[in-house]
C-alpha cells in the first residue's frame, strides 16, 4: 500500500521567509498526492493537489510538484507569513472513481514569527 | 465550506462505557469516512462508506463500528471504550477528488 513520509516539525521561520517542508511516498503505480492544512482547533482544508506526474499544485502562495522520479512532493512558498502558522499534512491516494482513501504523513507543524 | 457537523465536540467518558460520535451532512455527498488523529501518526482511516448502509473497514477498525442508514448520518461507535481511544476523530466526505473535514471531536477515556 501507500505510505508518506514527512519531514518533522516544528519548522519555525521569520515573516517573509522561504519554506520548504519536505514530502516523500512509496506507492504502488502513481498516486495522486495532496497537502493539507489544519489551523488551530480545526479540521484539515485541502491546500493543493497534484495527479500526474510533473504536474504542480498551487494555492495561496503554496507550491508544489509531483516529482515521479524522486517520489517527492516538497511544499513550498517563497515568502510566509504569521497567518501560515498551521500543521501540515501530506496525503497520498490510489484514486478510486469518486473515492479516495487517504493515506497521511504525520504533520509539520510551521510557526511563523513576526 | 462544506456542510459538515460533528456532536458531540469534546466527551469524557469512562472506560468500558459505549460511544457514539455523529457526523451530519448537507452536501448530499456519497462518501464518508471517519478518521483519528494522534501526535505522531497523522490521520488514520477508521472506516468509510461508499452508499447507504454500504461501509467498509479502514486500517484502525478495531474496537469501533459504523453505521449509514441516511445519506447524510455516518455514526461511529464505539462499543466499550478503551484509555487507547482517546483521540480527535474527524469525519470527512467526498464525491470526487477532495475530502472535507468536518470540525473533529476530542475524545477522552479515562
């Protein structure tokens, strides 16, 4: 099956910095990968997604690309802000039609400082 | 967002007392899904389902069962509570490539 790896937190960064939080999976053919977000005292909030290969998600400022040959899906942003302050979550899934099952990496946890 | 409500949101329940968290919603969507989360495994899929009374294991079923018999209610249940339960447990729903999280609701077991 499916497992995600990610990288651990917290990952704390200064207003306006560059971030990148790294995310690797193993998967059985090609799955389609996901991030994330869950502010405090919330559910998660889809972020981005990415189904093929070479393709790249974005939102909000967010960046990110389904790398095949290294299995990578590393977040990025070129600069945070205090509002970014959130955990993390990769995701990977063997799209079924219409159904998804999920499977997560544990979360990074990003504090962002003024 | 998406129609989804959780009740209760926070319990206190003793060990070897039933459980039954609720998930409600308006989107008239096919799939739902209960999760758990806990430090240092992310999210875990406990069941799912794909239709009316149409349900499936997910990888953590143990100790905890589902029940769909309207569209819109996807019920967990726990039969006999354990200290191990206690989690924040998330429902979530889909009808194609995107789920959406309902609020969650911390469980404890003392």
């Amino acid at each position: 099956g499916n497992s995600v790896t990610q990288m651990e937190g917290p990952v704390t960064l200064s207003e306006e910095a560059f971030l990148t939080i790294n995310c690797t999976y193993t998967a059985t053919g090609y799955p389609s990968l996901f991030w994330y977000v869950q502010y405090p005292g919330e559910g998660l909030q889809l972020l981005l997604k990415a189904t093929k290969a070479d393709d790249k998600g974005s939102n909000k400022g967010f960046e990110a690309t389904y790398r095949k040959e290294t299995t990578s899906f590393h977040l990025e942003k070129g600069s945070v802000q205090v509002s970014d302050s959130a955990v993390y979550f990769c995701a990977a899934s063997r799209v079924y039609t219409g159904f998804q099952k999920l499977v997560f990496g544990t979360g990074t946890r990003l504090l962002v400082s003024p | 967002d998406a129609g989804i409500t959780q009740s209760p949101r926070h319990k206190v329940t003793e060990t070897g007392t039933p459980v039954t968290l609720r998930c409600h919603q308006t989107e008239n969507h096919r799939y739902m899904y209960w999760y758990r989360q806990d430090p240092g495994h992310g999210l875990r899929l406990i069941h799912y389902s794909y239709g009316v009374k149409d349900t499936d294991k997910g990888e953590v079923s143990d100790g905890y069962s589902v029940s769909r018999s309207k569209t819109e209610d996807f019920l967990l249940t726990l039969e006999s509570a354990t200290s191990s339960q206690t989690s924040v447990y998330f429902c979530a729903i889909s009808d194609t490539y995107e789920q959406y999280f309902g609020p969650g609701t911390r469980l404890t077991v003392t």
